[in-house]
C-alpha cells in the first residue's frame, strides 16, 4: 500500500483541528496513526516524543488540551502556559500532520460522571499528593484515545508513574494501542524539561537543580541497596531546603515501577527513584531508574 504523505510534507504546516468531526475529516486516509498527548506549551522534550510518532507512524497527531479534570482547585489550571500559535510553529517543524486542538466544552459538552478510576497505583506519589489526578489523566486519555484512535500513543518518562498507569488501563482495558515512552530529556543543566519551568526565576532554577543533583546522587548508591539510595538522595534535598530560596519536597521515593509501591529493602532489580518538590510556586517532579 502507498504510504499517504504526511499533511505538513504538502503544506509545510499542521492541520489544526479544533472537533471531533474535524479531526476525523483530517484522518481521512492517515494509513497508520501515532498520537502525542500534550498540554501544549511544547518544549524540546515534546519534540522528542514527535520524534519517536514521526519516525514510526505515517500520520502523527498532537493533542493540545490543558485538561481541567486532573488539576486539583488549588493548582495552576489557571496560569497553566497556553501558546497555541506557538505550538503549532513547533509541530510544523517537527513535521507533525494534525494539531488537535479542542475547547474544554467540546471534551467535556456534559460534566463528567464517568471517569477511568487508577486503582491503588493512582494514589500512591502523585496521587497521594493530587488526589484525583490520575483519574482526570485516565479519563482524558480515554477520550483522546477514541477520538484519534491511534495505532501508537507516546508518552515522556518524566512522567514516570503517569505512563505506567496508561499502561495498566491499556492492558487492564484492551485498549487496541501501542504505548512508547520517551527518557526524559534535559536541560544542559540537568533541569528535566517541563512546560512548567517557565515558571522559574533565575535564583529559583538554580535551587531546582537538587532534584536531579539528589537522583542522581541516589543512583551512585545503587550497588550499596534501596535504603542507600534513598538517604544518598535524601542528603542532597535536606541541603537544598536551607538553600535560597528553599527547596520544599513534597516526596522522595524508591519504588517498584509496576506498581508505585516503596521498594523493600530487599528489591533487586529495576526501580524507580522519583522526587517531587516546590520551588517558590512552582511544583516540579523527575525521577531516574535505578538498577538494584
Ligand atoms: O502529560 C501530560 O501532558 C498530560 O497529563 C496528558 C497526558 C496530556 C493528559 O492530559
């Protein structure tokens, strides 16, 4: 079978479709599908994950929907970055085929009732610290799923227990898609990329930079076991709470990557050490995996 040419090899831009029916009007004859969620205010580590749909689909789409279901009422839903012509600029260059780019009444015309529920993963870590996260990631990924319809779905490992919980509903769900996650992608200072570091002051990035710094101290005490590594790790954000401005964790933790459950002392084999923590406003999370 011909492979179709990709829509922004013929226009040099994205198609942008904004509903249901025109996103299906734009996957008319798209031969095989490669969707990249997104909440827009793309980054290079977004580029990354078109990289990976690009080099594997026919036709890649990129959903952009800062999707208010999964923000707890006093989180950042309303400062959240939102720069759609910029984001579809980006998508052009990475040679994407489809921006969908949908209002949330046309997500949401009804208000929810029925939701995907994440089971005991989606309250561990980030669940515990947003609850009801995980739910509104599960559901909206649902939807984008059978509006799209993607023969593969790509997903950033920074967001580590969010992939595998998309996972688990795939498998746990029948979802007919593949899921690919992407290593997560750093600043040359170590500063994993996120659309939140924008958020950041000059002062506020430099204090940032003990997240990476504590996992990757956490990493070098592998070969020493799970309590190791976590007081290696732990060592550096204790120093990073007396920098200024403060570094305030909200968890670190070492975890078995099926299940988001604490590591035992006596895990062997692959785990993942996760931290999140607030600096001034602004709340950030990276993780590293860790071979026990
Ligand atoms: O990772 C994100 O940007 C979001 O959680 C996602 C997967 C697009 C769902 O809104």
């Amino acid at each position: 079978m011909t492979k179709p040419a990709p829509h922004s090899a013929t226009t040099g831009r994205p198609l942008v479709a904004h509903t249901p029916d025109e996103l299906r009007g734009a996957l008319s004859d798209a031969g095989s599908v490669a969707l990249v969620p997104t909440m827009g205010a793309l980054h290079g580590g977004h580029r990354s994950l078109m990289r990976l749909a690009r080099d594997r689909a026919d036709t890649v789409v990129v959903s952009v929907f800062v999707n208010p279901l999964q923000f707890g009422p006093d989180e950042d839903l309303d400062r959240y970055p939102r720069d759609l012509p910029g984001d579809t600029a980006l998508c052009a260059e990475e040679g994407v085929d489809v921006v969908f780019a949908p209002a949330v009444e046309t997500m949401y015309p009804l208000p929810q009732m029925v939701t995907v529920d994440a089971g005991a993963m989606g309250e561990r870590l980030e669940g515990a610290s947003r609850p009801g996260h995980f739910t509104g990631v599960l559901t909206v990924v649902a939807k984008l799923f059978h509006l799209v319809r993607p023969d593969l779905a790509v997903f950033g490992e920074k967001d580590a227990q969010q992939i595998a919980l998309v996972r688990r509903m795939v498998a746990d769900l029948d979802m007919p898609v593949e899921i690919a996650g992407v290593p997560v992608q750093r600043d040359p200072d170590g500063l994993a990329s996120s659309s939140r570091n924008v958020y950041l002051s000059d002062a506020e990035r430099a204090s940032a930079l003990s997240l990476s710094r504590a996992l990757t101290a956490g990493r070098r005490a592998a070969a020493d076991g799970p309590d190791a590594v976590r007081a290696a790790a732990r060592a550096v954000l204790e120093e990073a709470a007396g920098a200024e401005p403060p570094v305030e964790p909200d968890y670190l933790a070492l975890v078995d990557p099926a299940t988001f459950a604490e590591a035992p002392a006596d895990h062997e084999g692959e785990a993942v050490l996760a931290v999140a923590a607030r600096v001034g406003t602004t709340r950030l999370i990276d993780n590293v995996s860790v071979t026990l």
